[in-house]
C-alpha cells in the first residue's frame, strides 16, 4: 500500500479554508498517531528494562548486546521523532480549529482538550531522552568491552604461539629422541660373507705344494686356539665386571634394589624450574582476570530516575515522595552505602523499609535480587553480598562497578605492561 503523501500535503494546505466539521477527523487521526507512538515508546521502555534483567542473567557476548541494543536505539529514536512530529501535527490542527470557529463567529472549543496530551507527550519523550541516553551509555561500554575481546583474543594467540616454540624447545633429546634410532649411512652398507667365502674357497681349490699345505695347517689350528683364549678371556672380564657392579648396587641401595641410573641421562636444571614456577603463576592470573572480567558483564546496574512507571501507590523510603519512584530508583540518595546510613539513622527496618519491628517484619526472609545475580552467575565476587539479609534497595553491589574496574586494570598492567591501558 502506497502512502498518499501528496494528497496529505494538500490537505494540510487548505485547512484554513476548512470548515470546523472537516478539521475534526484530522484532529482525531493526528490523536490516534499519538496514542500508537505512546503505546511504541512504552514498548521501548519496557524492552530496554528487560534487556538489563536478561544481561544480568544471560551469558551473551559483546557483539550479541551491540546487536540488541542497536535495534533499541533505533526504534527509541524513531518512536520520538514520530511522536513528536505527531504532538506538532496536533497542536497546529487544534489552532487552526479555534481560528476557523472565530472566522465563523462560534465561541464553541473543540472537545479534545490540548493541554492533556502535551502533558502526556512530554511525558513520554522525556522518558524516551532517558532510554535514549542510557543505551548509549551501555553501547559504549559494550563496545569496549569487546574492544578488549578481540585484543585478549591476540593476546592468547601469541602466547599459544610461544607456547609451542617453547615445548618445541624443552622436548626430550639424545637418548629418547627419534634421532636415537636413525640409521648412519655407514651402517646401512652390509657386508656380505658369502663373497669372503668364495674368495677363501677359490684360494682353497687353487693348487698348492705339500710345503704350503703344511703351514696352512699349522696357521689354521693357530688362529682357532687363539680365538678360543681370547672368547674366554672376555667372558672372564665380563664376569668380574658384572660381580663389581652388583657389590656397588648393594653398597649404595641395599639388596633387591635396581641399579642406579646413569648420571649421564639429561636432568631438568634449575633455571627451568623457576620459569615452570612462573609460568604457573601466570596461567592463574590470567585465568582469575578471565573470571573477573566475565563476572564483570554481569555485575547489575541499578535503575536510577526520578519517574518510575507503576509506581503510583509507592512511596519513596528516602525522600518521601509519593507516586513518582520506587525506594531503589530514589535519585536523591543513590549510593547503597549511604542509604544504609541513612536508615541506620531515621531507625527504619533494612528489609521493608519502613518504621517497623525487624524481628516481626514480613519481609525479613526475602533476598536480595542483587546478591542473587552475583551468587549465581559470578561467584568469584561472592565477597561483595553482605551477610545480612536486606531490602535490594541497601545493595552495594551495584555500586563495585568502579572497584572492580580499577582491579582488572590493574591485573592487566602486571600481565601485559607493553599495552597501552
């Protein structure tokens, strides 16, 4: 369906020659266009609360909560610039109504009472202004936060690279290496006793004198008793070398002890152990920031306006107000600390809040949805719930965010001091 927008135009032009019977239906139209983006600009509102509930409790990456916020900001953006051309649309409607009524000499005024819905539309973009800045805020942080992903990304992948040169290193030489059982050329090249057989066969079967084959007797039977002296000469040495071995072994370790090892075999030395110790240190740092900074994400953000929706029948603990804020959402005393003062002082109860016996108080058995959070998806920051039970209004928790901050600064400087921070 295409949008006359020309016919509109026109329409517009000659509305100070209408008369006031024609006026009304636009006046009613330009009402509903109010309505509906009254009706989006709530939607926005309510998605973005929600949208702080499902961080709180979600393990979204970085790029996810851009996405999402992204699409918030816009349609935040687009429900204010329509209701606010609409709130104009109406206001000069309205005046040309009563200038046309005048021409005609009606002292009638149209029954839409004007005041009304500016009152109701200034309402709704004020709230708007409010979402508006505060997605931004929370675009902003999203977006350094994965600013840091991608360079703790390259981070890791250098130390993985000089992780493997590293072992590439350290690995096991000599004696338990694959180069232990690489095969010399010279080994390779067998010699063959078949060829020495056939020279000492063919010297055989040469004819020889009865002189020569007497010495060759006589060399033959030499080389064998010779041989024979010498086996039993190793097997002797053999033995005796064995005995001593044994009498050592029992000297040093007792009997049925093995023998000891060979002093020649590689040992880890010193300098190694101390950077083993090191790198041990390390690798728990770094996954102690890991954790800090994924429990960081999920660190709750308290909800700080001076206008609260469904908040008609409340009254504010802090600054007495009726109808405008919730207790948590008082922009007066904002700090969780400083309200714990505060109700320390006036003696108000720390689970409801008001001016009541806290051993009698209802409410004393209820936990706090901050402390919640932390317990389930963070427990490395479990040292920020307080051991007392109280109203989530006194929670501190949403004011560590600069604590903990400073402390992941911190620990990065000691683990890459080279980048900038």
């Amino acid at each position: 369906m295409t949008n006359n927008y020309k016919g509109e135009l026109e329409k517009l032009s000659k509305l100070h020659e209408a008369i006031p019977s024609e006026v009304t239906p636009e006046l009613r139209k330009a009402v509903g266009n109010i309505q509906r983006y009254i009706k989006v600009a709530y939607a926005v509102s309510n998605n973005w609360t929600h949208h702080l509930l499902q961080h709180a409790c979600s393990e979204s990456g970085a790029g996810e909560q851009i996405l999402l916020l992204g699409r918030l900001l816009r349609s935040a953006s687009c429900a204010k610039a329509e209701l606010l051309d609409a709130s104009k649309q109406l206001a000069l409607l309205y005046s040309i109504t009563i200038l046309v009524q005048e021409k005609q000499s009606k002292s009638e005024t149209p029954e839409l009472k004007n005041e009304n819905v500016q009152n109701k539309v200034e309402k709704t973009l004020k709230m708007l202004d409010s979402n508006i800045e505060e997605i931004e805020l929370e675009m902003t942080r999203v977006e350094k936060i994965l600013n840091e992903e991608k360079a703790c990304s390259a981070e890791i992948k250098k130390m993985l690279k000089c992780m493997e040169k590293k072992v590439t290193e350290i690995a096991p030489q000599g004696r338990y290496s694959d180069t232990a059982y690489e095969i010399e050329p010279a080994e390779m090249s067998l010699d063959i006793p078949g060829n020495t057989e056939e020279e000492e066969d063919s010297k055989r079967t040469e004819p020889q004198s009865d002189d020569e084959n007497l010495a060759w007797l006589i060399e033959e039977s030499g080389e064998g008793d010779e041989h024979t002296i010498e086996q039993n000469l190793l097997s002797i040495d053999d033995e005796t070398e064995t005995k001593e071995r044994e009498m050592a072994n029992n000297e040093v370790g007792g009997c049925g002890q093995e023998p000891m090892e060979d002093e020649s075999l590689p040992t880890p030395n010193e300098p190694i152990q101390k950077r083993t110790e090191q790198e041990e240190d390390r690798w728990k740092m770094e996954d102690e920031l890991e954790k800090l900074e994924h429990s960081f994400n999920y660190l709750p953000k308290r909800k700080i306006q001076e206008f609260t929706k469904n908040a008609a029948f409340s009254r504010c603990s802090f600054c007495g107000q009726q109808g405008k804020h919730f207790s948590d959402s008082c922009p007066r005393i904002t700090r969780g600390f400083d309200r714990w003062d505060f109700i320390e002082d006036n003696g108000l109860c720390r689970h409801c809040l008001e001016d009541c016996s806290q051993k009698g108080c209802s409410n004393r058995s209820d936990s706090c949805w901050y402390c919640e959070v932390i317990l389930k998806k963070a427990p490395i920051l479990r040292s920020l719930v307080p051991q007392k039970y109280h109203h989530r209004a006194l929670c501190p928790i949403p004011d560590s965010k600069p604590e903990i901050a400073a402390r992941i600064k911190k620990m990065k400087k000691k683990l890459f001091p080279s980048r900038p921070y």
